[in-house]
C-alpha cells in the first residue's frame, strides 16, 4: 500500500511539473559554491540570489546598450 501511494505521488509531481523549464544540474568550484551561500544568506535562498543577479546584470546590459528589450 505505501508503495502504491509513493508512485501515485510521484506521477502526481510529474503531472503537475510536466512542460515546465528547468535548469540542468551542474558541478560548482568551491569558490562558486561559498559565493553562491554568502548571497543566498542575503537573499533567502540560492535561487531567488542566482535570479537577482540575472536581473541586476539584465539592467546593466540596457543600460551599456548591449542588449534591447
């Protein structure tokens, strides 16, 4: 029965997550990892640090005109 609920479960997370994007796993050096924990502890978690540089240098980029929205 708990092995019945299990799969059920994860077609659940498979159905709710299907067509989504991701982003593919990848190996950091340690210097990458430490930064990426020191800014996490400013922002809240890895992810919302990795997306506030993304935007930080989004914003760079239009305003060096390199890039146009």
């Amino acid at each position: 029965m708990n092995r019945e609920r299990q799969r059920k479960n994860e077609q659940a997370y498979r159905d709710r997550n299907a067509g989504r994007p991701r982003f593919p796993g990848t190996y950091l050096t340690d210097e990458e990892s430490a930064l990426l924990k020191k800014l996490a502890a400013v922002c809240g978690t890895q992810k919302k640090a990795i997306f506030e540089g993304l935007e930080l240098l989004h914003e760079k980029l239009k305003k060096d005109k390199i890039i146009v929205d």
